[in-house]
C-alpha cells in the first residue's frame, strides 16, 4: 500500500465524511465502471441514553449507518455515446432524487446534466439497508459514495485521455464531458469509455472536489424529468406495455379487512363484457377484464357476502375512548407552576396521487413484478416467500411513482397482483379505485398526546410527552435495520416503534429534565409511516403548549423560542422568519400570526403563518366541503445543511406547508362501523386551491456544516404546528383537536356496497 492508500484509510474514531480523499474500485467491465469503497465510521458509545438520544444518534444516522457496507456495490458507468448511466438504488416518488443524483455526478465529472442518465435500480438483495426510501435520508446516505464513485471515473478517463492525446494528467483539463491537453487537443468521455475500461478490478484513489470548485451542486436546477412529465412521456406502472398484462381491479369489503364468505353471482360477472377473470383472494373478488371500465362495471355488479373485518363496529369515538385507556401516566402533579394539556390527532389518508397499483406475470418457476416501491428488497423477499419461489426466481423492478408520503414503503398491491397472476395463471395490471385507496389503504393512526411542562419563575424545569397511539407498521423495512445495529444503538431493548419514535423526535430547547414516550394499542388497521411520521402530532401539541407557557409566563411565543433554544442553526431560522415575516405586526381582529420550529436529522425549520379566522372567511362556500380558517401567508426558513439543487428543496418546502395546512385544518378520515367514509379526494379535504395561501416564501438558509442534512419531510412539523399556534391566537382558544374542522361532516358519504362508487356525471356543471 503507497502513502496515498494509506492516507485514504479510515482512521480510528475518523469521520470519513469529513474527508475528501477516498478509496474506490474501477471494476472489471467492457466500459469504465467505477464504485465507493466506504467504511462505516466508529459510532459513539453510551451505556446510558441522553436526555434526547437523537444528540447521539438519530434515525438517518441509524439509515447511514446501514447503508455504508454495501455503497460499493452502486455503481456509475461511462458509455461510448459520452452519457454516464447510474441505478440509483432508492425510489424516486416526486421528491426529485434522480435530479439531485445526476447534478453530483456530473458535478464531480464535469459532464453536461442533459448526459447523466439516472435509473431506479431493481431490487437488490445484496443491497441490504441500501434500497430503502424513507426518513429523509437518500441525499445524506448517497452524496459521498455517489460522489467518490464519480469521482474514480474522472481520474480514471484522465488517465486514458493522458495515453490518447501524449500528455501528463496534469497538463489535462475536463469541461463538458470533453478532455483537452496541450496545444487545444481534446477527445470526449465517450471516445474514452473502453480505454478507460479495466480487465479486473483494481483498487484505487480518488479526492473530491472542495466545495468552493462546485459549479452544479448548490446551483437551481429544473429536474431533469419535468419535460416527460408535462408532456404525458414519463413512464409510472400503468403506462407500462407488459406483454399480456390486463386492467385488474378487486371488489373490496365494507369493513376494513373483512373477509369473502361467498361470491353469489360469479359466473355472471365472467360473462360481462370484456372480463376475463373473477377469482377469490385473500383481501377480496379480483376482477380482470380488457379495459379498467370493463373492471369497474364488473366490480360494482358482484354480489359477495362478507365475514367481520379487523376494525368491526370501531368508530372514532371508541377508538379515542381505547386510547386515553392506554395513555401512559404523567406521573404526579409538579410542586411548581405548569401547563399541560391532551390532544387528539384523528386518522389521516395516506393516499399518494398515484393510487396503489403494480403488475405482476407468475409462472411456475418465476415471477416479475413492476412497482413504485420504497422497499423492494422485502417486497422481493415477500413475494418469493408466498410464492415458495428461490430469490433468484422473483425479479421486482422498481417504478417511478406519482407521490408517496410514506404509503410505497408498502408493497400490498404487489402481493395482491402476484396472488392474482398465480391463481388466474396470466400477466395482471393491477389498479386500486381512489376509495380503496382511502378506505382499505395505509392510513396514519389516531393519536393522543399529553403533555405537561413545569417551571419556576423564568426557568422550565422539566418537560414530558406521553404519546398513545394506534400501532404503527413498521414491517417494511426499517424494524430490520433496528434489529442489525442494536448493538450499537443507545436504545436498550426498545421495541420497533420505541425505537423509530425515539430517534426520530428531537428536543429543541433547554426545558431541563425532559422524557418522551410512545404507548402503541390496536393492530386492527391499515396503518404507514406517513410524511414525517409521528413528528407532526407530537411537534404540534409541543409548539401549542409553548405559547400557552409564554402566556402563563407573560413572555413573547416568539421570544420565549428564541430564548430557550439550544442550537445555533435553530436560532437562526427562527430569526429569519421572524424578521421575514414581520413578527408581530398588528393585524384585524380574527386574524393572527403563528410561529413554530422542528428540527431533526442535522436539519431546522421554523415557519411564520398568518391566518383569517373571522366569520365571513370560516363560513365562505365551499361545494360538499366546510371552508373554515384561511392560511393568508406563510413564510418558511430551512437550513438542511448543504443543498445540492435549491429549487427541488423549494418546492419541498411547498410541499410540507400544504400538508401542515391540511394535517392541521382540513384532513382527515372518519371512522365508523369499522370503515371509513371518506372514498375519494372530492371528500377527503387535503389542502386545495382554495385553501392555499395566496403568500408563500421559502427561505433557504446558507450552509454552515459542509453535508446535506434530511430535507425531505423537514417542514411537515413546523407547518403544522404553526397553523395551529395561529388558529389559538386568532380565536383566544388553543385547539386541542385535529384537525379543526373534524367534527363537522361536510358530505354525504357514499355507500360501501358496491365499493366502488358510481363515477360522477356533473363535472361540467361545478366548472369554474
């Protein structure tokens, strides 16, 4: 090993990231291919967790963590027409990380963006942690081994450029994917793709390129899928053209998860136009016909008797009453002064504008699925299983998707397209209706949380939060990764969803001794990890019982923030909302400003809304809806550390902020007799047109830290907790339930036999 190598090497108790100088691999290939070499570095150590372990360890570290064993087996390959291809094992889902991955390679290779070519990798079981979508951590998990990968192959082609053109890599300079030496020489990247080629693979090193060089990385950059996106040429599951795969829908119970007893008129339904199949399955009737109308025609004629389903005769009321039964005591009332206060946070659709959906082709001896998937390597793992096939016999591509929010970590339309084929022995395009989407798919649980602060004069002695909640599932992935590092997490023997909620909650501020507890009850629903998880709830009742501690303690909500923070960067984005929003202004009455600030994963956000609470705003029409408070502005500071393209983080931003609006205001499903009425987006109310605010700046700070930190669901929280620190303000009363406008049904609910409703005929006569 020369002194290079050696100095390339991970030292004890190093931080590798801080380095720039990194091992890599120019593999064996017929064109260059290069990857990472990374080692993970040494963790801390604690025998006893902090007060808040995520100042130790957090969950996107845990993800990190994970991740480095396999990062060199991604890989970045050069091709002979001077495009660079890379299988980004992560699921692009609308967060745009296939634009984020192209800008850091053609950053550390000085290629065009228009020349990278980025692809979702099919599942990789050899991956491990290393093809899992989730908790903000693709950027954090990927900027280094993307970067060093990239990086091997620029000094690889320089060296061949340097044999080519009879020059000294010195003398060699890149733009734009062409190599020119001395006397204005140049040969492209592509010319250089076999030259640079390896007949084994070799060991080498690679620096990257210091931060003051970037010209891509930090720079706007519009994504690179957006023309096939606006012109209908992007390709999601359904627009795929798999030989022999048919329209498949399935007939679903009026329960959650009931079960088929028996199927009256099956033979019927087979004689319908176009229908090809109807078959029995674990979670219903599995329709396949020529055309989606055909399934939906056939859907809605089945007559299916059906057994109790996992919530029977549940409602919101008794599920809420299980709940307070199993809240965690606080413990004995303080010596000292102290608020507290109970909140509800009712169930929440976790439906994605694209509807679950996957196609699935089984034979005897193999299977191939196509999906949106967060978590292929346990879909793949899944599906061999229930199949009884080798894991080499499933082969599971990944598919980009129209939005997630958690739901694609799921792979139940994969499962039930994969039953389908197996039992009717053909390919199937399996598509879930908008209502089973919202009424048999994942939903984020009903949760209470209690929470108490003590203090004593100006000082905050202690803080407690005792969250209760409907069980989360966690069996996609993540409760592995727990199960792998435990040894070196600070958790004990937490269970999974202890675990994930304590590295996943920060503490912001110093309110001396402060615990946070997570009480799970009922399995009987469909639940997911959707958008910031348990975040926005428990941030939420925090940042409301702030400002009711200000009132008590005659302190500004802003300035009592600000005084109690801990942390530099939170401070910072605190003031720049303040300032940018004009904190404190005067405003009419039934008006008011609201402020709040999240931090976790390295990352904070703090968010400025204003909000119109008077009659004539609350009681505006709305067609089947309740109008309610209006968001006028909103004004969002983020600081997610280095940001590699601005404009996507933006429009994450945007993103977050509309969900707060609508966590906070508008939506929710209601439960009753063990289903959900809600059965598609004319009823489930997320922030829409008129509920937007006409105001909206995002701040992007400036980085001080040199490496990304966990953007994608950064804003949730803050947005959330914000509105609803304004609503009190605006009213004179803290809410304590959510959303607001849940206790008032604005809709008559459509029925749930058939299951899926009859498709609207008016559409023309509410256009605006």
């Amino acid at each position: 090993m020369n002194a290079d190598d050696r100095a390339a090497q991970p030292q004890p108790g190093s931080n590798t990231f801080d380095r720039r100088r990194f091992l890599g691999f120019v593999l064996a290939a017929p064109t260059l291919v290069t990857a990472a070499q990374l080692v993970p570095a040494e963790q801390a150590e604690a025998d006893v967790p902090s007060a808040d372990i995520t100042e130790l360890v957090d969950l996107n570290d845990v993800m990190t963590l994970a991740a480095l064993p396999t990062s060199g087996l991604i890989t970045v390959q050069v091709n002979t027409d001077g495009t660079v291809s890379f299988a980004l094992p992560r699921a692009e889902v609308g967060q745009g990380i296939t634009t984020s991955t192209a800008m850091l390679i053609a950053e550390e290779m000085d290629v065009p963006l228009d020349r990278v070519r980025v692809t979702l990798a099919d599942a990789r079981p050899e991956l491990v942690f290393n093809q899992l979508t989730g908790g903000s951590n693709t950027t954090v998990a990927t900027f280094t081994p993307i970067r060093v990968a990239a990086a091997v192959a620029r000094g690889r082609l320089l060296e061949a450029a340097a044999v080519a053109l009879g020059a000294a890599v010195t003398e060699l300079t890149v733009e734009a994917g062409v190599v020119t030496g001395p006397m204005g020489r140049s040969i492209g990247i592509g010319a250089l793709a076999e030259k640079a080629a390896a007949v084994r693979t070799q060991q080498v090193t690679a620096e990257l390129k210091p931060a003051e060089q970037f010209t891509v990385i930090g720079t706007p950059q519009r994504r690179i899928d957006a023309l096939d996106a606006v012109t209908g040429r992007k390709k999601f599951t359904m627009d795929l053209a798999v030989p022999g795969a048919l329209p498949t829908m399935v007939c679903r119970p009026p329960t959650i998860n009931g079960k088929v007893g028996a199927v009256a008129n099956a033979d019927e339904v087979r004689a319908m136009p176009g229908v090809t199949h109807v078959v029995v399955i674990s979670s219903g009737v599995a329709v396949r016909a020529r055309t989606f109308g055909q399934c939906i025609d056939a859907v809605r004629a089945l007559k299916v008797s059906w057994g109790p389903g996992s919530a029977q005769g549940k409602s919101d009321e008794t599920v809420l009453a299980e709940l307070r039964a199993a809240e965690p005591p606080l413990g004995l009332p303080p010596l000292t002064p102290s608020v507290e206060a109970r909140f509800t946070f009712h169930f929440r659709s976790n439906s994605a504008l694209e509807t679950n959906c996957a196609i699935a082709d089984v034979r005897s001896d193999r299977a191939e699925i196509w999906s949106g998937l967060k978590a292929p390597i346990v879909a793949k793992e899944a599906i061999a299983a229930k199949l009884g096939l080798p894991l080499g016999a499933v082969t599971v591509h990944v598919t980009e998707s129209g939005g997630s929010f958690g739901r694609k970590l799921f792979f139940d339309a994969a499962l039930e397209a994969v039953e389908i084929s197996e039992k009717i022995g053909k390919p199937v395009k399996l598509m879930w209706h908008r209502a089973d989407d919202s009424r048999q798919g994942r939903t984020h649980p009903m949760a209470t949380s209690r929470v108490r602060i003590a203090y004593a004069g100006n000082t905050v002695l202690s803080y407690k939060q005792r969250h209760t909640s409907v069980a989360t599932d966690l069996s996609h992935g993540f409760g592995e990764i727990f199960t792998a590092l435990a040894a070196k997490l600070p958790v004990a023997d937490l269970g999974f969803s202890e675990t994930f909620f304590q590295l996943s909650q920060s503490m912001p501020y110093n309110f001396g001794v402060n615990s946070r507890l997570l009480n799970e009850t009922d399995k009987g629903f469909n639940t997911g990890s959707m958008r910031n998880v348990y975040s926005p709830d428990v941030t939420c009742a925090r940042e409301l019982l702030i400002d009711r501690l200000a009132s008590k303690m005659g302190k500004d909500p802003y300035r009592i923030r600000r005084d109690f923070l801990k942390d530099e960067r939170a401070i910072a984005v605190l003031e720049k909302v303040a300032e940018a929003g004009r904190w404190g202004r005067a405003m009419p009455a039934g008006t008011a400003q609201g402020i709040a600030l999240h931090t976790e994963y390295h990352s904070a956000s703090a968010v400025l809304v204003e909000i119109d609470c008077r009659p004539g705003t609350v009681g505006r029409p709305i067609r089947d809806g309740v109008a309610g408070p209006r968001v006028t502005k909103v004004v969002l500071a983020v600081d997610a550390g280095l940001t590699v393209n601005p404009r996507g983080l933006e429009a994450q931003m945007m993103g977050c902020a509309m969900d707060g609006i609508a966590l906070a205001l508008t939506s929710s499903l209601h439960l009753r007799d063990g289903y959900f009425l809600e059965a598609s987006w004319d009823n489930y109310f997320y922030t829409r047109q008129w509920n937007t605010p006409p105001e909206l700046d995002v701040i992007i700070m400036p980085d001080t830290t040199g490496k990304p930190g966990g953007a994608g669901e950064l804003g949730v929280a803050a947005s959330m907790a914000a509105v609803a620190c304004a609503y009190g303000r605006a009213t004179g009363t803290m809410p304590t339930t959510f959303p607001i406008n849940h206790g008032t049904l604005s809709f008559e609910p459509k029925p749930v036999v058939p299951p899926v409703p009859q498709s609207p005929t008016d559409g023309l006569d509410h256009a605006l």
